[in-house]
C-alpha cells in the first residue's frame, strides 16, 4: 500500500488496469494506539496510492472504500452519513488518519463510481461468534477473565456512551449488496447498530453472560486512567488505556440512508444482545490462545 504503483511490476499492473471491475480497499493500520507517522504511511499515503491506481482501471464499476464511522472524532450529537466535518479533536491517530484518507476518497468520488463504507465496531460473527482477532469489545472480556477472582467488579465511572457494535456478517452482506446496485453509486454509509447500547450496559450485560455477576460499587473513570497509564496493568489486563476515551463520548452515528437502501435486501443489524452467548462462547474457548490476542504496549 505505501509503494508507489502498490509495488506491482508494470506487466501485472497493465493487466489488472485492463481487466478489474470492482475494488474493495480495506487496507488499514488499525490500532487506537498507533503512532502518527505508521498510521500516516499506512492508511494515508495507502489510500493516495489505491486512488491512484483506480483512476487508471478502464472497466471499473465500483471502488468500495472502507472508512470507519469514528471519522467524527469528538464531534458530539447526532452525525449523519451525508457529512463528513473536520471535528475539533481526536480521539487517536487511527481516527486522524482515516478522516484524512475519506477526504481523498471523496475526491475520486466525483470522478468514479464510489461507495464509502462507514461501519461501527466489528465484532466476530453474529451466530458463530467466530472473529480473527480479540480487540475492541473483547478488551472488556479480557479485563472481566483476569479479575474473576475478585471478590466484586465495580461499575466504571457513569459510562453512558453508546458503544456501537456491529457483526462481520452484517457488514459483508450489506457490502456485497451495496457495492453491486446503482443506488450505491456516490454514496457514503453508516453500517452501524441503530439501537446501541451504552458502554455501561455492555459491561453489565458481558459480566452476567461471562461470570454470571453484577456489578457492586463503582470506581470513578479518572482512577482507571491512571491506573492504565502504567504498561505493566495495561499488560496484565490485556487492555488499550485509549479504549476509556469512547467511554464518555456522546456521539450518535444515524444510519437512515443505508436502512432505506438495505430494506429491499432484507439486510439489517441484529441486536446485541442476541449475540452475547456466541461471541462469549468463542472467546472463552479462545482465550487462551495467543494468536486472537492484540499486542499491547
């Protein structure tokens, strides 16, 4: 993604600039804890370079970028898929470096037939449970499976954040769908959960599926980011400190225009709720295993 041309030899790359009709970039760094200048060569300059290489495609009918809904940063309230606003913050570099790459993507917008995909949260699937890696959502059920032996588990702070979690099947039928109809044409989409819940319920609703316990107590947030300033926790948890900063976000993603266009598909995000016990299952059967687990710093 950060070479020129994305290292092809000029005789594959002319074949491919003859013959691809569709293209899906994926291609990311992502890490909420990632450093500006990696995250910068990856997921911007990489960008730069898939443009690049889709404005040379003859038979293109559509270029499918994925973005992420954070592109909002901290801008707060209710954050449409029609809008893409510099906000005054950050939450991370991830964040950064995707806005700046959607804006690039919105160049080519105007000139190629493109779909910009916006989802929430990936989990694993919603009936299997089944994912690639343990990273946002399962750091609470990491930070849940190191303490079960303590005597009680607090809540953490008052975490009334929307946590907006959404199923890989999800996101890819609702792709494979809008990538192939006219009606996807030059539009961007919040594939997101319309009925989210709060981060606080999250907590409550895996600490009953997990240890069968409710919380007791609470622990104020500003103590728990000074206890994950400190590696050697962060380490033992199995927990990225930049994860609390989504805790007391308000921001809420409306995804009316990708509702309307999956209606007739009958495609639509499955509530939460009904994926807890598969999604617990599987990390409880993996959680021992290192290749699911993320590196934290």
């Amino acid at each position: 993604m950060t070479k020129t041309d994305l290292g092809l030899d000029k005789e594959i790359g002319e074949t491919l600039h003859n013959t691809v009709t569709h293209v899906f970039h994926l291609a990311a760094l992502y890490d909420l804890a990632v450093p500006k200048d990696l995250a910068y060569r990856v997921n911007v300059i990489g960008t730069a370079n898939m443009n690049r290489f889709v404005l040379r495609l003859k038979r293109l009918q559509r270029y499918v970028y994925f973005s992420t809904a954070y592109v909002a940063g901290n801008r707060e309230g209710v954050l449409k898929e029609n809008e893409l606003i510099r906000p005054p913050s950050f939450k991370n570099f991830y964040e950064e470096t995707k806005f700046e790459a959607e804006l690039l993507v919105k160049d080519v917008m105007e000139k190629r037939p493109v779909t910009i995909i916006r989802p929430g949260i990936i989990k694993g699937h919603s009936k299997t449970g089944e994912t690639s890696k343990f990273d946002g959502p399962y750091l609470f059920l990491n930070v849940i499976d190191r303490l079960k032996a303590a005597p009680f588990f607090p809540k953490i702070g008052k975490l009334q954040a929307e946590v907006n979690l959404v199923p890989i099947d999800f996101i890819v039928d609702a792709v494979l769908y809008l990538s192939h109809v006219k009606k996807g044409e030059k539009k961007t989409y919040h594939l997101t959960d319309p009925n989210p819940y709060t981060a606080e319920a999250l907590y409550e609703m895996m600490l009953k599926e997990m240890l069968g316990r409710t919380p007791k107590g609470r622990i104020p947030l500003p103590v728990v980011n000074i206890l994950l300033s400190f590696s050697s926790i962060r380490r033992a948890l199995r927990v990225e400190k930049e994860i609390t900063d989504y805790f007391v976000w308000q921001g809420t993603f409306d995804c009316s225009i990708a509702q309307k266009d999956l209606r007739d598909a009958g495609i639509s995000c499955p509530d939460l709720k009904e994926q807890l016990p598969s999604m617990i299952e599987f990390y409880l059967r993996h959680r021992n295993d290192e290749r699911y687990h993320i590196k934290i710093r």
